[in-house]
C-alpha cells in the first residue's frame, strides 16, 4: 500500500507540473548524459595526466632536473596552471572549438576547411597550411603509439608505491593490460562506454577529493595561482624553468581530444565538463601535490599516489589503471577516425572499416590500424619500461600537434570569419609565443626521446603525401588508358562498337564521368557485350561528414535518354562508410532510363596493378613507398558493400 501511494502522489506531481518545465526537464537529462559520455571518453588523456606531471618535472632522471625548492615548487605549480589555462581553455575550448566543420573538430577538419578554401579561392599559403596540418595529424599517430604506453605505465608504476616488492611486476602487467585492451577493440565500445562516464566521474572526484585533503595541510600553496609565480619562475630563473616546460607540457596532452571529439558530444557538453568538473579536479590535484613536496622533498618519487591516504591507495590504483585504459581508449579510437578520415580525403588508402555501433556512426574500427598500434606500444613498453623515460618522447607530439592547431585556426579565423587582423596577429603571437616556448625545451629532449614522435610524425607525413601524389599519377595514367566515356558512349550508339545487348543491370565503379570505366571498355572490346541497363557509379568524398540523403545521388543521362547507359555521383561524407547497394535503391525508374534490377546486378570493378617505371614522375624511392603501401588497400568488393556472388574483378596493370 506505502508502494502505491508513494505512485499514486508521483503522478499527481507529475499530472500538476505544465508541459513546458517537463520537456525542460527532459532536456536537461539528455543534455546532463551527453556531458557525462563526454567525460568518459573526451577527458580520459588530459584527465591522466596528473598522474605522472609533477612527477617528471622533479624527476632526478631528467637529464636536466629541478631542483626541489620552496620558489621551485611554487613557481613549477604555478606554471602548471597557467599553461592548463592558457593551452586548454583559451586555445582549445574557447577558441578552437568554434572553427568546426559540419559540427566535426579535430586538426583534420581545420585541413578540409583549409582546402576548400584554397579551392575555391586559389590561396597557396592555405595548400601550405593544409600540408603542414598533414603533418600535424602525422604526429597525433606518434601520440596514439605513446598515450597508451606512459598512460598504463604511470597507472601501474603505483604498485610500487604500495607494494614496493611488485617493481618487477610493473612492466609484464602493463603488457597484458595493453594486450587485452587492443584485443577488446573489435567489439567496440558501444556496451563498455556507458560506464566510461561514471568512472571518469569517480575519478576526478577521487582526486579532487584527495587534492583539498593536500592542500588543507598546506594551504599557502594556493600563492600559486598568482601568474606572478610562474612568470617569476620562467623569467627569474629561465634556465631551469625553461628545461622543466618538457615535462610541464605533459598537463596538456589530451588538449587535441576535446577537440577531435567535438562531433560526438558537442561543444557545449565538452566546455560544461571541462569547466565544472575536469579542469578544478586537475587543479586541486596538481596544488595538492606541490602541498606535499613542500612537506617531504622525498615525495617527489610518486607525489599523486602518496597524496592519497594510505588505506586508499590500493583502490587509487586500480582506479588509476582503469582511468588510464579509458584515456587509451579514446586516443585509440582517435587514431582510427583519423586514419578514416585521412584514406577519405585521399591520403592513404582505402582501409577495411568496422563500424561497431549501430546508434553511433563515430564507433569504428581498423583493424590495419589496431594491430599497428597494438605492436608499437608493446614495443615503446618494453623499451622504455617507465613512465618518466617515456615522458621525454611525449612532450614533442602533444606541443607539434597544438601549435599546428594553433596557426590554422587564426588564418581560419581571418580567411573564413574575416576577424580584424589586429586581433588575429595579436592573438596568434601571444598564443604561438606560449606554444613554441614549448616546442623549444622539447628540443632539448630531442637525444633523450623526443626524436621518437618526430621521427614517427616523419615517417607517416611521408606516407601520406606519397599516396596522394602517386594517386595523381594513377589517376592521370588511367585517364589515358579509358578515354572520354561521352565517346564511347557514341559509339556505342551508333553502332561503330557492334555489341550484343544482354538483359539485366550491370553496375560498373568508376572515378569519374570524363572517363570510361576499364572493366566497361573491357567488356565491349573483347566480350562484344554490353548489359540492357548499365549504370556508372562514381563515389565522391566531400569535404564534410555527413552528405544528407536529398544531396546524396546526381544522375546523368550522357546524353541519351533511351539507351539505358547513366552516370551516377553518389556522394558522401569522410565520416561515412559507402554502401553502394543501398543507394542505388533510393533511385527512381525515371532517373534509370527503365527500372534496375538490383537483386540480380552485376558489379564490376577494375583492379590496378602497380608496376615501376621509368618516368620521372616520382623518386624512385617514392615509387618504391606507393607500391608497397597500396597492398594496405582494403577490398574494394568488401569496402562498398557488394555481393560477393555477382562482382566482377577486371585487371590492369600501370606504372608509376
């Protein structure tokens, strides 16, 4: 009875409540859970970081190390802060995050930005700019390899601190965690993501929590959050101050996933989770650390987990590890849309795709992708084998990938939204100034580790732009092999290519409609055969996520209307899969010249084989990277959804 009368007087509440506050209200829930999906996945890295940052700045393995002193610590926190402020919530959040393209963030949407703009204005210093943001994605892969790396190792280093006899554990532990974190990704993280958020929550409380209890015995540590310690400290004694930027840099790594994953949860939610929850537990936790050097300069050997009381520190340190699973997560699944991204704009080649979730288009998964990351971390694990020798190499990919950031959004800002450019040359000089600083005492690094992002950064810029010039080179030697489509359409009709008209539809891909497919020209020439409807599909990427469905498919009938010949542009987003068989059951008989047969069509691609030529086309080492990386290529058959039972494969051969 007490059941049904508490029932009985919800209802009546709720029956008494006007319409307009209850849709308020559901709102509010729906806005208070996109903000908690956001913590779970957005804040994993930079929520980390506290971690193994204060820790690293103090390091007496630093090959140049801070002295543990009163000004030192004040002016290390200090300087911790300011940088929090001035590179997260300035640069990214409040800045960045408004140049954002269909909704998506992340570098690679300030590059397609930056290339249409070029296209549609001939700018060369945006080709230039969208080159060097090339690079900049190159560099996220190097933090994609090391995230994981020092996130579980710093998570995992705790054990010594509660069991000291576990040292040798450390580094075999960390293994498997990798291991079984990269094994899990083909599952998606569809079912585990929805207790990412309160984790992630417990988390940050957790700390913060942990922080007050540091700073309430020390309480003068709050003089840090004046700037007048840290400038005194960077100015006042620049020598030091300048090798310790390596490793205060290490508090904003994970500024570019606020960024990249804007599209998922939306700049509100991620601004709201920043600024109400992540950046104070970060604070509290930071200040509460430098309270507890001031007290023992002997705690500089693990100041975030001997900051936790010591009944605690078991629970701390599996919470740690699984904090830092979800922070690898998320860079994972980083590297996996910009791998997607980068093959959709023509970077790479095309990869097999996974999508993992039904109800969320960003849940992928590349396998080529995850096996490589899977064997680089293992590898920079067993390396390195400690979280402070990997925080070397990770400053130099975090502060290459924000300053690139950095300068695209400010000539965006100029180019696109026409800001003054008193405020833009203003604004880029202060911002840039703070980030190259950091560039700069990486540099001192560069023997000690920094040269691994750089050199990972190299080597994948170079693939990169390899691809997208000996794609150019294919593309123009095709050219010339399949001749205008519009005249060999002709001939077709006026019967100067004698043929035999088969029943049933026929489906040829192809890169455009200046050309003639191969597979098509193929069969007329040496099968004498051509199909009662034929239609000649070309797939477009355009440079935004997401094409509406009313945009989707442009239809040409190439001049005739009653041979059963058209060309078919269907285009999609960079955040899109093609699914050829879907869209071409959203066309309409009347578009097709007579209804298609869609159950029974064949498909027909053309396959290229690579050969190396004379031409000066390429170095020869260059030609050499081409060839050896198109055997990445994903099944075409696989990639746009065909029948397997009714494709045909044609073959060429090209050199390059």
């Amino acid at each position: 009875m007490a059941d049904g009368g508490q029932t009985a007087e919800a209802d009546d509440a709720s029956a008494d409540r006007p319409p307009g506050a209850s849709r308020t209200s559901a709102r509010e829930t729906v806005r208070l859970a996109v903000v908690i999906g956001a913590l779970g996945v957005v804040f994993g890295d930079i929520g980390t970081s506290p971690i193994y940052t204060l820790q690293t700045v103090f390091s007496p393995g630093d090959p140049h190390p801070v002295p543990v002193t009163v000004q030192n610590v004040y002016g290390v926190v200090s300087l911790i802060f300011w940088s929090v402020t001035v590179v997260v919530t300035v640069t990214y959040v409040l800045l960045a995050m408004r140049a954002d393209n269909e909704g998506e963030g992340g570098i690679m949407a300030l590059i397609t930005l930056l290339r249409r703009w070029s296209s549609h204005h001939g700018g060369r210093t945006a080709v230039i700019l969208a080159g060097l943001g090339i690079f900049g994605a190159s560099l996220f892969f190097g933090d994609s390899m090391i995230t994981p790396a020092i996130s579980v190792l710093s998570a995992v280093e705790g054990l010594k601190v509660v069991e000291p006899s576990l040292d040798d554990a450390v580094v075999p532990i960390t293994a498997v965690i990798i291991v079984v974190l990269f094994l899990v990704q083909r599952r998606g993280t569809a079912a585990v993501g929805r207790v990412f958020g309160p984790v992630m929550i417990l988390w940050f409380t957790a700390i913060g929590a942990c922080g007050i209890a540091g700073i309430a015995d020390h309480p003068a540590i709050l003089r840090a959050l004046s700037p007048s310690y840290a400038l005194g400290f960077l100015f006042g004694h620049f020598g030091t101050a300048f090798f310790a930027l390596a490793a205060v840099v290490l508090a904003v790594t994970g500024a570019e996933a606020l960024y990249a994953d804007m599209g998922h949860f939306g700049r509100r939610a991620i601004t709201r989770g920043w600024l109400f929850l992540v950046f104070p537990a970060c604070v509290l936790s930071y200040f509460g650390q430098g309270a507890l050097i001031l007290d023992d300069s002997a705690n500089i050997s693990s100041p975030f987990f001997l900051l936790v009381p010591h009944w605690g520190r078991w629970p701390m340190v599996l919470l740690a590890t699984a904090a830092t699973v979800i922070a690898s997560q998320a860079v994972i699944t980083g590297a996996y849309s910009v791998a997607s991204q980068a093959a959709q704009l023509g970077y790479l080649p095309r990869l097999r795709i996974a999508h993992t979730s039904e109800s969320t288009i960003g849940q992928i998964y590349v396998p080529w992708i995850n096996w490589l990351l899977m064997v680089s971390v293992l590898t920079l694990v067993f390396a390195f084998r400690s979280s402070a020798a990997l925080a070397f190499a990770f400053g130099m990919a975090v502060t290459g990938t924000i300053t690139i950031t950095t300068l695209l959004f400010f000539y965006v800002a100029r180019a696109k939204w026409r800001t003054p450019g008193w405020l833009v040359v203003t604004g880029a000089t202060l911002l840039l100034c703070v980030d190259l600083l950091f560039v700069a005492a990486n540099l001192t690094k560069l023997v000690h580790g920094a040269w691994l992002p750089l050199l990972i950064g190299v080597t994948a810029f170079t693939v990169m732009t390899t691809w997208q010039r000996g794609r150019a080179v294919v593309t123009a030697e095709r050219a010339d092999h399949e001749g205008s489509l519009r005249e060999f359409v002709d001939q077709l009709r006026s019967g100067e290519r004698p043929v035999l008209q088969v029943p049933g539809t026929a489906v040829f891909l192809n890169r455009g409609k200046r050309t003639a497919p191969l597979a098509m020209r193929a069969n007329v020439e040496h099968n004498h055969v051509r199909h009662e409807q034929v239609v000649i599909l070309s797939i477009e990427t355009e440079p935004v996520p997401r094409v509406p469905v009313d945009r989707r498919l442009v239809v040409d009938g190439l001049g005739y209307a009653d041979d059963g010949i058209v060309h078919v542009t269907a285009r999609f987003g960079y955040m899109e899969t093609p699914d050829v068989p879907g869209t071409l059951a959203l066309l309409e008989p009347a578009d097709t010249e007579g209804p298609l047969a869609l159950d029974q069509a064949s498909y027909f691609l053309s396959t290229i084989e690579l050969r190396r030529g004379q031409a000066p086309t390429m170095a020869p080492w260059r030609k050499r990277l081409f060839i050896a990386t198109s055997h990445i290529t994903a099944d075409a058959a696989e990639h746009f959804g065909l029948p397997r039972d009714r494709t045909v494969i044609m073959g060429w051969h090209i050199e390059v």
